[in-house]
C-alpha cells in the first residue's frame, strides 16, 4: 500500500484532530453546563423545604424593584415577597404603586415602601429615590424598569420622546440605580443585583434597533459588572427572557397568548427568582432557554434576517388592527 502522509503531513493532521477535538468538546460542555444548571435551580425549591427564607438570609430583608406595578416587575415583587422579603416598590403611578402594596401586604404578610419615580426623566430622580430609602439596606436589587416601541418602527419613525425614553430608561435607570446601591452591598459583603435584559440582546434586530441595541448594553454591563465584584459576595445576575405575555407587547395579538413559548408573567417570574443565586446568565424560564441556546446557535446575519422578516410581520399585524391609515410598509 502506498503511503500517501507524510510524517510532517501526519503530524498536521494530528495537531488539527485535536484542535477540533478541543473545540467540539468547548462547544457541547458549555451548553450542557448551562442545561445542568438551570433544571437545578428550576427544580430545587421544589426539592428543598426551606427555600422561602434561603433569600433573605443570604441577602438581607428588603428588595427593591423597579418597573413594579405590571408585567413581569409585579410578579418578581410579589415572587420575593411570598419568599419573606420586604419590598420596595420603584414606578411612576402612584395609584398603581398603592395598589400593588396593599395586595402584596395583604398576601404576603410583609412591610412594602413605595417611591414614586418616573425613570424616563433622567438625572434628577435618582437624588429623590436615595432620600426616600434613607438608611434602608436593600439586599436585593431587581433592575426590571424597561421602555420600548409602541410597535416595530424604523428609526427615522420612532418619536424622540421615545428615543430618550429607551436611552432613559432601560439604559440610566440600570446603571444609576445599580451605582447607587452596590457599593454598600459590598462593605456588606452580601447582596444580589438581578439585571433584566430581553432576548433582542442576541442580535441587531431591524424594527426595534434602539430597543436592542439598549439590551446589548445591559447585557454588556451586567456581565463586566460580575467581573468587577466577583470577590465581594455579590450575586449579579443577567436575565434574559424571550417572549412573555405582557402589555409591553400589546402592538401582536399573538404575543399576548399565553403559550409554551410565550409564557404569562406569572409563570416567568415564579421560575426566575427560583435561579437567584443559582445562574450568573438565565432567560428566566425553561422554554426561553431553549429558544436562547438554538437562537445562539445562527450565524448572526441569519438571526438579523429572521428578525427583521418577524419584526414586519409584527408590524404589518399591528397595521391591520389600527384604522386605515397609509404608511410604508
């Protein structure tokens, strides 16, 4: 038989055999380890009997929560609540806001202070929140605050309120309220930060550029932030769900059916404060990690492309249910 390798040629081929070999094994066990974290954090409050208290004994008694009177900002609230923290309640509604404390005390049994705070006004806010939460120690801090498109626009068409709504809100509101609260966390050495991001994260997403491009930056913030106090007893936590039935989608019908993959805000939000100090990065729920990890799995001009054709159907359906009214399509 002729022997076609050389030595050198065979040695070549070893060396990118195991190169391949190293990076197939980097590709399955960082997504296994994921999996394997997260069934863990799903499971274990139903496994383990003291779970209500492990929250405040780890982190402390109060937990504040911005974006808190709808969707999945009332939930988490009231998820921790039923978990025995107190809870501080961050929106702009004041009626709201009362609303969402008396059920919370009235369920839960736990003492709630509410701050009336309009994030989409920038700087002068943060000042009010600081003074109204005096000495209180916040062991938990719940960035949920979000604002985003009325429905899928091209930049050129998106209000410039809403501009500096988004840049407002789901970009100051995360880092102000963070830098307010996490350096007395760590003379602490206790407390945990949860980061609310959105899926839109994983790529530009034509149609609601700015909304993810904002995601990006929380994203980007929350995981360099994990870096920077990982030695001081910290938890930071990067949420990122995929779709769930909240008003903030209230432009798709089909968004607001609650299903496998579009879960109610509820559900969401029972799941996710059951991976708080589990998961440093989850979506939240377990579909939504699914979702995540194939999404992730596209080459970005691919996800780009089915975004912005999802993101026209998005938009064309939200056309169909408004009056006539010519636009460009």
């Amino acid at each position: 038989m002729i022997n076609y390798f050389s030595g050198m040629d065979a040695l070549y081929i070893l060396l990118l055999a195991i190169i391949g070999a190293i990076t197939l094994l980097f590709i399955i066990l960082d997504p296994l380890w994921d999996i394997t974290l997260s069934l863990r954090a799903i499971l274990s409050p139903y496994l383990r009997t003291d779970f209500e208290s492990d929250l405040v004994k780890k982190y402390g008694q109060w937990a504040l929560v911005t974006g808190c009177t709808d969707g999945i900002g009332k939930e988490y609230a009231k998820q921790l609540a039923n978990r025995g923290l107190n809870i501080v309640l961050v929106s702009r509604s004041p009626e709201k806001l009362s609303t969402v404390s008396q059920e919370i005390v009235r369920t839960f049994n736990v003492k709630t202070k509410v701050i009336v705070a309009d994030f989409s006004k920038g700087a002068p806010i943060y000042e009010k929140i600081r003074l109204e939460l005096g000495n209180l120690e916040i062991g938990i801090l719940v960035n949920n605050v979000g604002s985003q498109y009325t429905f899928p626009m091209y930049v050129g068409e998106v209000p410039e309120k809403t501009v500096w709504d988004i840049i407002n809100v789901n970009v100051a509101a995360v880092t102000m309220m963070t830098k307010m609260l996490i350096e007395d966390m760590k003379a602490r050495k206790k407390g945990a930060i949860v980061n609310v991001s959105s899926g839109a994260e994983l790529q530009p997403l034509p149609l609601m550029t700015l909304y993810a491009a904002s995601k990006v930056y929380i994203r980007n913030f929350t995981r360099a932030l994990q870096r920077e106090y990982s030695n001081h007893g910290i938890t930071i936590q990067h949420v990122s769900p995929m779709f769930v039935n909240t008003k903030m989608n209230d432009f798709s019908r089909r968004l607001r059916t609650t299903g496998w993959f579009v879960p109610n805000a509820e559900s969401y939000a029972k799941y996710a404060v059951s991976t708080l100090g589990k998961l440093d990065h989850t979506t939240g729920y377990w579909t939504h990690g699914i979702q995540y990890f194939f999404v992730g799995m596209v080459p970005e001009w691919i996800r780009i492309t089915i975004g912005h054709r999802l993101n026209k159907s998005l938009r064309k359906e939200y056309y169909s249910n408004q009056q006539p009214v010519q636009t460009n399509c």
